[in-house]
C-alpha cells in the first residue's frame, strides 16, 4: 500500500505536514525523531489524516494535489 498522510505538531497547533510513504508508522517515528529538517523543529507529531492507495502513482498525484493552494483548502476544510 501507499499512503498520502498529513501530519499536525502537538505542540504547534497550525503546523502541519504532507508527506508519502509505504509504511506510515516507520514514517511517522522518523519525524518525530529529527529525520527531517522541516519537521524536526515543530516535533512532535501525529497524523491527522491518512489515506491508502494501492499503487504509487496516483499516491504521487494526491500528495502533488494536496501541496497545492487548493489541494490545502481541500484539506483544511475536508479532512
């Protein structure tokens, strides 16, 4: 499976983060271990949405679509 996820900082309340994996609780432990140079500074995290795709490309299309200012509108008020 391929999963689009969004991720919310517990601590920052209107930081959030888009991302793409094949295993989601792998990914999520890497954020909130300093992995990533984004999301390292606004740890820790929990994923607030997620959504499963069973190939990888249209995974790669959602997660484009959802970086986009309408793809975050989307999000904000849908998921």
């Amino acid at each position: 499976m391929h999963y689009v996820y969004i991720l919310r900082s517990i601590k920052f309340k209107d930081k959030f983060y888009t991302g793409r994996t094949t295993d989601l609780v792998r990914r999520l432990a890497e954020h909130n271990r300093h992995e990533n140079e984004y999301t390292s500074r606004y740890k820790p995290w929990l994923i607030k949405t997620y959504v499963a795709f069973q190939t990888k490309e249209p995974a790669i299309s959602f997660e484009k679509y959802l970086k986009t200012p309408s793809g975050r509108a989307f999000a904000k008020k849908r998921l």
